[in-house]
C-alpha cells in the first residue's frame, strides 16, 4: 500500500471515529449527520465511501460489538469503558470481524494508535490486550488479507 494511501486511511479512520464519538453523545439521522459532517472535511471519494461503509457497520453492528468488548474486557461493560477507548474498539472489532480487506493487526495497531492518540499511554496498552485476545478466537490470518492490497 502507498504511504499517502496509508496516511489517507488513517485520516479517515480518524474521521470514522470523530463521527461515531459524536453520534454516541448527539445522535441524529445518520444521513443528515453525514451530510453535515462531511461539510467540514475533504475526502476523496474513495475515502468517503470507506468512511460511510464503516460508519455504518458500525452503528448497524453496535449493540453485538458492545456485547462482544464487554466479554472480553474482563470486569468491563462497554457502557463503563472510556468513551473514546470503545470507539476506537467498536470500529476495530467491526474491521476485524466484517472486513475482510482488512487484516486483524492492522485493524489493532490502528486502534492503539488512536487510542494513545485520543485517549492516553495506558488505554492503548488497554485497547491492545482486549482486541487481540478478540483475535485469537478469529477463524482468520491475523495478517494477510483475503484480498491483495494495492501496491
């Protein structure tokens, strides 16, 4: 993958994430948020498509994800988790279980990023040991996708 393709993905992830924080706290119409969202930012189409298709998995898939962190995260339920650690957590749950492009330790070593981004040192250590004991239960590659990436 190109390294301007890698930084476009990780803005949009960041966008991804943004949306969905924000949703958490002021949900409306997802169509109407999407349209105000998107006034602000400059995606490329392929990045607004990406975006669009996660955000809505996501929010589609929330209430199995959040069942799905709360298991794994022991003594946690996904109601007491930081905000923007389950955030970051949904989105990379959901990337790793319904995106097959997508390989599971991308999906991981993108949530500790943003999570030592947004949140702090001590929720990516945190975010690191949920998602990856997800993905040793996975019946998948932890690394190589099913698809070929560009190059």
């Amino acid at each position: 993958m190109k390294q301007s393709s890698l930084q476009g993905r990780r803005q949009t992830r960041e966008w991804i994430i943004q949306f969905l924080f924000q949703q958490d706290f002021n949900p409306e119409p997802i169509d109407q948020a999407l349209s105000y969202f998107w006034e602000e930012k400059a995606p490329v189409e392929r990045e607004q498509l990406f975006a669009e298709r996660m955000i809505r998995g996501v929010i589609e898939h929330q209430r199995a994800l959040d069942e799905m962190l709360s298991q794994y995260a022991k003594n946690w339920s996904s109601d007491r988790l930081a905000a923007v650690d389950r955030t970051v957590m949904r989105l990379a749950l959901y990337e790793m279980l319904h995106c097959d492009d997508t390989p599971p330790v991308v999906a991981i070593n993108e949530a500790v990023h943003f999570a030592k981004d947004l949140s702090s040192f001590q929720s990516g250590r945190f975010v690191n040991g949920v998602l990856d004991r997800i993905r040793k239960e996975l019946d998948r590659p932890a690394r190589t996708p099913n698809r070929p990436t560009e190059e």
